[in-house]
C-alpha cells in the first residue's frame, strides 16, 4: 500500500508507462484497459447508490448459463457493451449473461481484440450489500476478416494478454495484469481516478485460509471431503488447522486469498462433475493473474486451467486455485486419496 511519501500514480500513468516498456506497442490494448476502467467507474456509481434507486432484485429472467438476472447484473452487463461497441479495438465480446458471442454492431468499426467479461460476479450477494466484482479477459483475434467469431473467444487461457478483475466493496478496486506482474488500483470516488495502491502483488507461497462452499460438500468425491477435513485437524508441522473464509464471491474469496495467501476450491459433485464456474469469463481470467502473482491454477485432476482449450462458450470447470504451496499440497492429497481408492476397489 502507498505511503505518505508514495508519489501519486493514476491507472492512465501506469498503462502508459507500461505500453513505453513493450516494443512495438500500438496504444491499442492500452486504451482497451482504459475502457475498462471507465466501465468499472460507471458500475461502482451505479453499485454505490443501490440502495437509493430501483435496481435492486431480481429481474426475472434467467441467463445463458441458468442463474436468475439480477438488475443489478443486467445494469453492469449494458454499461460495458455500451462503452465498448464503438471504439474500434474489439471484433467480438462474449458475457456470461447471454447465450451466444456478442458482434460489434456494422456501424462501428472493427478492432483486433476479443473481451470476455462476467458483469457482475458473486450478484446472489447483491441484495445483502456483500462484495461483488467484475471479471474480464482479453485475447487477441486469430481468425481472418473484421468481424470476430466464436474461435475466437474459444481460446486458451495461457494465450490471454490480459485479464483483470473489479471489486466493488467498502472501496472499488481494480486488479489486472498483461503478463508482466499484477497491479492494484484503488478508485478515489472524490477525484474519479483509479490510484495506484497495489504494486506488483506477490502472493504469499502458502496461506492460513481455505475458501469452499461446505454447504455442497455432502456431494463432493470423498477425496476432497477428506482433504477438507484433513485442512481442520490441528498439527504445527503443516501448519493447521486452516481457517475458513467464504464469502459466496468469487472476486472476494479470490482478492482476500491474493494478499494474504490461501486456496479456493469449487471441485464439481455428483449432480454437476464439471463444477459451477465458467472458464472464459471466471477461472482463465483469475487464473492467469494467480499465476503472475506467484501462484497456481488447477482443476484438481492434474490440469492445468491455463492449458484447457474451451470448446464452448459457457463451459464449466472445477478449479482449485491459490497459494503455490497450498495447491501443491491439496493436488497431492487428492491424488493420494484417489490412488487409495483404486486400490482399495
């Protein structure tokens, strides 16, 4: 965090010191992060006086991957199209919020940049006032002609160039990388700007939390109940018991186990093997700024998320995401358990 001394750096300043350092830079994914930034300072206006108009509740629909709409979520997912479908650095957008690819309308010219975005995440939260965020994702077009294509967004995570994350909480508070380390920025809502706050995020190799949501734990495979479990029983050699942090937030679990060091888990269970969480718009995107951060992103069957080549649009995973240390103990633990299992069969 700054200090007194700290001089005062705007997002603009460090996106642009950034782009200084890349040979051959265009501007045009410098200015693509500005976007971003302006459409996260409209949801936070619009996150922050929630309370006083009529946007909280549910709309009564329901999206492309099943959740009912909260107008709060259908708010945030119009104000990034709105501030992105004119400027001509994207060929093609995908949300979690609908159902196929977004085209850039024929009026506005075409960009080579692809956004994957989840609008509003952790929005079940909502109502009670609690940490919701934005993610989103960046890959560059690989197919031919202006208009992007579902190829397109089905790429890689490890082929992203950048990927960030919006919190809206007792502060807004934007984190992103392009590659080349994480950094944090905090909105001062009196001046308008994103200020430096974070530099270089290292997260801590191992952590004291753990993040799941236990409530689904009665229909997980008995290697993760077991290393569950096994994380509360007290021993000073493998520093435990572990806490129990969940928020119900993906972007808040995730933010609080970044600084202060921890593993998330949403394994998938017996009713839904493939998890709950989308890989384009959620896990590639705060996998890939684990991984700059020092820290790694599996799926708890020895892949790695940044690996897996998406081959739809709202696809599920499980992730096991966090500290290095931490998911290299939980990997271990698990495929122990299994191999247990099979003999054991």
């Amino acid at each position: 965090m700054p200090t007194h001394s700290s001089r005062l750096v705007t997002i603009e300043r460090f996106i642009l010191d950034e782009q200084s350092s890349a040979p051959g830079a265009s501007g045009e994914l410098t200015n693509l992060l500005y976007d971003v930034a302006l459409a996260a300072k409209i949801i936070a206006r619009e996150v922050n006086r929630a309370g006083l108009v009529d946007i909280l509740g549910e709309t009564g629909d329901i999206n492309a991957t099943g959740d009912s709409v909260k107008k709060l979520d259908e708010y945030a997912d119009r104000a990034i199209f709105r501030v992105m479908d004119h400027t001509g650095r994207l060929c093609v957008m995908g949300s979690e919020e609908s159902k196929e690819i977004i085209p850039i309308p024929q009026r506005f010219p075409k960009g080579k940049y692809v956004l994957l975005f989840d609008p509003l995440d952790g929005s079940s939260n909502i109502d009670s006032n609690a940490s919701i965020g934005t993610i989103f994702s960046i890959h560059r077009k690989i197919t031919d002609g202006a208009d992007g294509t579902l190829e397109d967004c089905l790429q890689a995570g490890s082929r992203q160039v950048a990927a960030g994350y919006v919190l809206y909480g007792p502060s807004t508070i934007l984190v992103y990388t392009t590659g080349h380390g994480v950094h944090g920025f905090t909105l001062d809502p009196s001046i308008g700007e994103f200020l430096l706050s974070h530099p270089d995020i290292r997260s801590p190799q191992q952590g004291k939390i753990y993040s799941c949501n236990e409530q689904s734990s009665c229909d997980w495979e008995p290697a993760f109940q077991q290393y569950v479990a096994w994380l509360k029983q007290p021993d000073a050699a493998t520093h435990r018991p572990r806490s129990t942090r969940y928020i119900g937030s993906l972007v808040g679990d995730f933010h609080r186990n970044l600084l202060y060091g921890g593993i998330f888990m949403y394994p998938g269970n017996v009713k839904r093997p493939e998890g709950k969480l989308r890989l384009l718009y959620e896990v590639s995107p705060l996998s890939m700024i684990c991984e700059q951060a020092g820290g790694r992103a599996v799926d708890g069957f020895g892949n790695r998320i940044l690996d897996i080549v998406p081959t739809a649009l709202h696809q599920r995973v499980p992730l096991v995401i966090g500290s290095k240390l931490d998911v290299d103990e939980a990997e271990a633990f698990i495929a122990a358990r299994r191999a247990e299992q099979v003999r054991k069969a």
